[in-house]
C-alpha cells in the first residue's frame, strides 16, 4: 500500500505547537497513557521503547515502539495510537483518527476546527470526523492527559558493553546519576557494600533491596531506584528546570 500523504502528515503536525519531539514524559508516563487508551478502545496496545535516533513505530495494530531520545511526548503517542486503530497507513482515516485523538486527550485539546483549518491550509486528506472509531468511543467525559512540565526527562540506560562486568556498570551508573561533589544541589545520595556474601544499596538513607546476591541484582535495583527518584520525587524537576 502506497503511503502517499506520509510527508505532508509530518509537516502540519512538524507545524503545530501540540506536536513536542522532545522526551518529556517518563517510560512509566508513557505506559500509562497506553493503559488508559487500551481502557477506553478494548484494545491490547502494548508498548516498548529503544534507544537511537530512529523513528517512532505502530506494528500490526498491537505494538507500539517509542524512541527514548525524542518520541516520549503526548503528540508522538497519540500519533503512534491512531495508528493501532487504523490500517490507513498515513491517509485520510489515520487522520481523522489522530485528529479527535489530540482534541480528547492532548492537554492543549486542539479544536477540531482549528485541526479541520491547519489541514487543509496543509493539503493534507482527511475522512469524515463522523465514520471514525473515536467519535464512536469518545466524548466530552473523556478528560485530557495531564499537563505536565515539558522538560526532557531522560531515563538510566542499562549499560551491556562486551566484557564489561555488572559490578562496573553499577559503577558506571553511580559515575553517571550521582555526583557527590556537587554540595550544592546534590542530585540523591547513593552507597552500596557488601556484607557477608550479601549485597545492599543505599539511596538517601532508605535501604533497597535485603539480600542481593551478586551485582546484576545490585544494578537492577539501582536502576529502579534511580527511576523512582525520577519520577517520584521534585527535587529532579528543581535542577533541571
């Protein structure tokens, strides 16, 4: 099948402020977004992330795949969603679909007369807003997502370099997310040690994990932690702003 509007798509929403490439939710953000349009849609969307510069993918109406680097935002989801609800590739039922997408659940809630206008202004084909599956499911009950901080959020990258052991990649990770010199505005204080045979990992003074027994189990629970220190916590928000 022949995707002959696929460009001219990327330009009006390249064009559009609700259309962010930045990554500003979280992996756990993005998640939730999906949960709550499978909810809605009685699908079963499942959703994984890779890292690289690459696009952004919908499979087989089921699979969603979410560049770390640039595709964590509300605009890109949703894009990658009415993909799931139609077989249109990018033509003018996909955008029907995204377009009542966006004025749902994009915080910014374009209308749809102002989608209907930057459209055409673009050239670019749309299906009757009546037929589709959203104007079925969706209506004024159905609230945005949050709005949230438009800061890139960016998320601990397990390290799996040939030969490098686990115990350097936790170390790799401490080099990386914690820099105690910084007085200042320290980001979190982390310390792990061993006790007979035993492993723990310390993060600002709450002990993680009980008994970890060798330092893949150290590096995952660093990495959970360091995702929820993320995620959870403002004190993120206030050095990075």
């Amino acid at each position: 099948m022949r995707d002959s509007q696929k460009q001219k798509v990327y330009d009006w929403e390249d064009s559009q402020s609700w259309m962010v490439k930045n990554s500003y939710l979280s992996q756990k953000q993005c998640q939730d977004v999906i949960k709550r349009l499978n909810k809605i849609f009685k699908l079963r969307v499942t959703l994984r992330f890779r890292n690289g510069h690459g696009k952004c993918y919908a499979f087989s109406n089921n699979e969603i795949m979410i560049r770390n680097e640039w595709g964590r935002s509300y605009g890109v989801l949703l894009h990658e969603y009415a993909h799931c609800l139609t077989n249109d590739l990018h033509g003018a039922r996909f955008v029907s679909e995204f377009c009542l997408l966006l004025h749902h659940f994009h915080p910014e809630q374009p209308s749809i007369k102002d989608l209907v206008k930057s459209l055409n202004d673009a050239n670019v084909q749309f299906a009757d807003f009546e037929r589709t599956t959203c104007k079925k499911r969706l209506s004024k009950r159905h609230k945005p997502f949050e709005d949230v901080s438009l800061v890139i959020i960016p998320e601990p990258k397990r390290y799996i370099k040939r030969r490098m052991s686990a115990k350097k990649r936790v170390q790799k990770l401490l080099d990386e997310w914690v820099n105690p010199e910084d007085v200042y505005n320290p980001f979190y204080s982390v310390s792990y040690y061993d006790h007979v045979g035993f492993y723990y990992v310390n993060i600002n003074g709450f002990e993680y994990g009980i008994e970890l027994t060798s330092w893949i189990e150290v590096e995952d629970c660093l990495l959970e932690a360091i995702e929820q220190k993320l995620h959870l916590h403002r004190d993120y928000d206030e050095k990075y702003i």
